[in-house]
C-alpha cells in the first residue's frame, strides 16, 4: 500500500548541528507525532539536496517528495536563510511514506 501524508517541514535557526536545518513532522495519518531532523548540502544536485535522518539512516527527501515541492522547499529554505526570522514551515505531499517510516 502507497499512500501520500502531508509532512510539515520547519526551518529553525537554532540548528546549529553541522549541515541540519530543521525537521519534519507528520501533519496527518500519524498515531505517534515523530520528528526528523533535516539536513541540507548545497553541493548536491538539486533534487538530493534534503536528507531526513531516520532511525540512524540518512535518506534523501527527493525520493519521497516530488518536484514541486521540492522547488517550493528549496526556495522557502533559501528565503529563511536571508530573512530575520527565528522559524518558517510549509507543508508538502509525502509519497511512499510507508517506506520512509519502516526504512
């Protein structure tokens, strides 16, 4: 079963952990609220760029969210990177979240 959720991403200043950015959560279809911490590298191509750590594996964005949403996270991260703001979050379509979950 292949089923999409929503997954809200929030950037935060206050990581400060090498490459991590921020973190998702589950906006719906989740019993237990887990968070995963996000990690960017802008030496990656465009679409590999996001990683989520979960359960001690690091796992690229691009193969669970689609393009344009992508788009949307890259451009939303780099307008928080140069605003004055503490935390910005969007909300995006999660494909094969089973997989991301039991990964």
């Amino acid at each position: 079963m292949n089923r999409n959720l929503e997954v809200k991403v929030t950037f935060t200043k206050s990581m400060n952990e090498g490459n991590d950015v921020g973190y998702l959560s589950w906006v719906t279809g989740a019993e237990i609220p887990k968070r995963f911490v996000i990690g960017y590298s802008a030496e990656q191509p465009e679409t590999r760029r996001f990683t989520a750590h979960v359960n001690q594996q690091v796992l690229n964005l691009g193969d669970y969210i689609d393009e344009e949403d992508m788009n949307r996270l890259e451009d939303t991260y780099f307008d928080f990177r140069t605003s004055d703001k503490k935390v910005v979050s969007l909300t995006v379509q999660f494909a094969s979240c089973l997989r991301f979950i039991t990964d």
